[in-house]
C-alpha cells in the first residue's frame, strides 16, 4: 500500500514536472537578429518617419488646404502599430534571449492592451487605405455619376474617417476578452505564466466569429478591395495620359503651351502615383499574412504540424508590414514636392526648437519659412484667383487651325471649370 502511495506521489510530481517544464523556443538565435535587431531598427525608424509625417500633415497650412486627411490618419496608426511591434515581439524575444522573469511579467501585464491596439490600429489602417484608393478610383474615372460619388466622399471625410476607426474597433477591439493570462500556481519561472485563448461566443460562433466573419471583413477584403482598385486606377490613368498627350500637343500648337487642364492633370499623376505605390507596398507587405490567414483558416492542424516554417512565416509576416509604414516617408517625399518641402521644412524647425542654443538658426528657419510658403501658395494646384486662359488660336498655319477646330471647344473650358470644382488633392 505504501508502495502505491509512492508510485502515485512520484506520477504526481512527473506530471507537475512535465507541466511546468520549460523549452525556450525554436530559432531564438535567428528570432534576436530578425525581431530584435533588425525589427527593433526599423520599427524605431517608421516611428520617427511617421511621427513627422503626422506633425507635418497636421500643422502645414499649406498641406491642410489639399485635404491630406486619410495619410494623415494612416501615419497616426503606423506610429501606434511600430510601437506595439516593439512592445509585442520585440520584448518577447528578449525576454526568452536574456531569460529575464521580469520582462516576462511585465510583457504579460500590457500584452492585452498592446495586442488589442496593433489589432485595431492595422485594421483601421487598412480601411483608411482602402477608402483613400476608393476615392482616387472615382477621380481618376471620366464618368459624372462616379464624380458626383465622389464629391460626396470628398465632402464627408471626417465622417469617413470616423467609421473607419468605428469598425475596427468593432471588429478587433474583442480582442482584448478574448486573451487572458493564466498562472500556474504549482510551477515557478518561466512556466508560472502563459496565455489562453478565452471564447466569447461559445465554441461553435467563436470560430464563426473569428475565422469567418473577422477574418474576412478586417484581412481578405481589403486586400481584395485594394489589389482591385489599384489595378483599375493604373488603368485609367494610363488611358487618361494617352488622351492627354494629343490634347497637351494640340493646346501646345495653338496656345503655345500646354494649358492649366494639362498641368493640374500633372499635380493628380503624381498623387496617384503615390498612392500607388503606397497600396502596392500594403499589398506585398501582406500577400504572406494573407497566405497564412488562409491556411490557418482551411487546416490549421497541418500548420501547427510543421512548426519551424510556422515560426518563419509568422516572423516575417508580422515584419514586412512594419517595413511598410517606414517607406511612407520616402515613397510621399519622392513623388510630391510639396510635402518633400512642408517636412523638410518641419524637421528644421523641431530642430531648432530642440537646439534653444542657436537663436540664428531659428530666425533662419522662420525666414524660410515664409518664403517657403510663398512660393508654395503660388505653385497651388489650382489659383481660383486667376482667370481662366484664354485659348487664343496663335497662326501656325492652316494645318494647326484644322486640328485646333478639330480638338479645342468649350469642353476644355469645361474641364478646367471641373477640375477647380471637383479636384482637392
């Protein structure tokens, strides 16, 4: 009988041995290179691009007038989704590298609260994404019904806006219910704490809840959505300059220059451009994740199964998208000058404000500041202020005037009445 007793208290204690064993986890070597490193370093710089971005898009006078809102709010949630990078893998992987229980106790303490806000902030900034290259889509179309759509978007931004950070907080601010940490009073160390998976809806609506119904609203639509309309925009923009360069040849000949119609429509290339660029960046940042949601989606048994590649991918795809919000800085100052001069214009000035030792420098930078925004105000997009051009037929020969009576009618009058009108880029 004693015997029993302690064979029984020896399985007790294996048992409490094997539940509270504790195996650091795989690829920790490569983890402190890719997260801690490299991650670490491109997650500071996003936050400090992001920050000035969002500064600049805020303050500038003269970027508020071309209703920047949407990149203002998606550099605003890049700063948030950087930090809780920081917060939430880069701390993880330290903790397990330098083996330090109260790293570990302090990443469980904020990790709901973190984890519930990178939830949020991503989808958020997927909307805003989507609802900026829904509203280029609709300028970039020749059509009035799609222009009147667009007026009305144009118009109800903030609102916009508003519903964006509405519905990511519907969609991913139940989060924070569904992570809860749990201890285990009979280990100590690293196997004293762990997390756990809380269902809020039971089991079977959970997974209908979080595979399905999240998943596809917050993930598969909005790549969908963006891998479509950013296709349609390079579609129309490329037909639009093929049509704009015989116009731009025929005002050229008559009008001896390519007319205020061909300039605006320069200053809406360029922002398009950008967007562009932009979403096309969004898309193969998270192509993999998309890869993964699928998977996780289908058979998550198999992926569990192979847990080195599971690792890998998850690494990487939480990576790429960090990599993308430190490229808004670049991609926005290399296709706009306006902004490339308005944050140009805002770092001197943090600057001098930080360095309170060089009155000369600030005094300096006020002076550019008001030629900066001289010359600003006269390279505006559209001067409403300024007469529309009179498009007086110059005698280059009867060639030129059949082509000019071919081409130039009041419709070009048209457009550049539309285009003050409509356009506020």
């Amino acid at each position: 009988m004693d015997s029993n007793n302690i064979s029984f208290v020896e399985e007790v204690f294996e048992d409490i041995e094997d539940e509270c064993a504790y195996s650091p986890p795989i690829f920790l070597e490569w983890k402190m290179v890719f997260v801690g490193v490299i991650g670490l370093i491109v997650a500071l710089i996003s936050i400090v691009h992001n920050s000035l971005l969002f500064y600049t898009f805020s303050t500038s006078t003269v970027l508020r007038k071309r209703n920047l809102t949407y990149l203002m709010w998606i550099s605003g949630c890049d700063v948030f989704i950087s930090i809780c990078y920081i917060a939430i893998m880069c701390v993880q992987v330290y903790t397990d590298y330098f083996v330090s229980f109260k790293l570990l106790v302090l990443w469980h303490d904020y990790l709901r609260t973190a984890f519930t806000v990178s939830h949020i902030t991503l989808s958020a900034a997927s909307f805003l994404l989507m609802a900026a290259t829904v509203e280029r889509y609709l300028q970039s179309t020749a059509d009035n019904r799609t222009l009147k759509l667009f007026q009305i978007l144009a118009t109800h931004r903030t609102y916009v806006v508003f519903c964006c950070f509405l519905a990511s907080l519907i969609f991913r601010g139940t989060v924070f219910f569904e992570i809860e940490v749990v201890t285990q009073p009979n280990c100590t160390g690293f196997s004293s704490m762990g997390l756990a998976v809380v269902p809020m809806f039971g089991e079977s609506m959970d997974v209908v809840w979080r595979f399905f119904i999240r998943k596809i609203v917050t993930v598969f639509l909005p790549f969908a959505v963006l891998a479509y309309f950013n296709a349609a925009i390079v579609m129309n923009v490329r037909r639009t300059d093929r049509d704009q360069t015989v116009k731009a040849l025929v005002l050229f000949i008559t009008v001896g220059t390519r007319g205020e119609v061909t300039r605006l429509r320069s200053r809406l290339r360029a922002v398009t451009r950008m967007l562009v660029m932009v979403v096309t960046g969004y898309l193969l940042a998270n192509i993999l994740d998309i890869i993964i949601a699928f998977w996780e989606t289908i058979n998550i048994q198999s992926l569990q199964e192979l847990p080195s590649l599971y690792t890998v991918l998850s690494d990487i795809s939480s990576f790429l998208p960090i990599a993308a919000c430190a490229l808004r800085l670049p991609i926005y100052t290399i296709n706009d000058r306006q902004i490339r001069v308005e944050v140009r214009r805002k770092f001197c000035y943090l600057i001098t404000r930080c360095c309170t030792c060089c009155p000369g420098v600030l005094c300096d930078t006020h002076q550019r500041k008001k030629l900066h925004d001289n010359q600003l105000e006269s390279e505006r997009l559209w001067p409403k202020n300024e007469p529309t051009p009179k498009l007086e037929i110059r005698n280059y020969g009867l060639q030129s005037l059949i082509m000019a009576r071919a081409s130039l009618s009041t419709k070009e009058i048209y457009d550049i009445h539309r285009f003050r009108e409509t356009y506020d880029v």
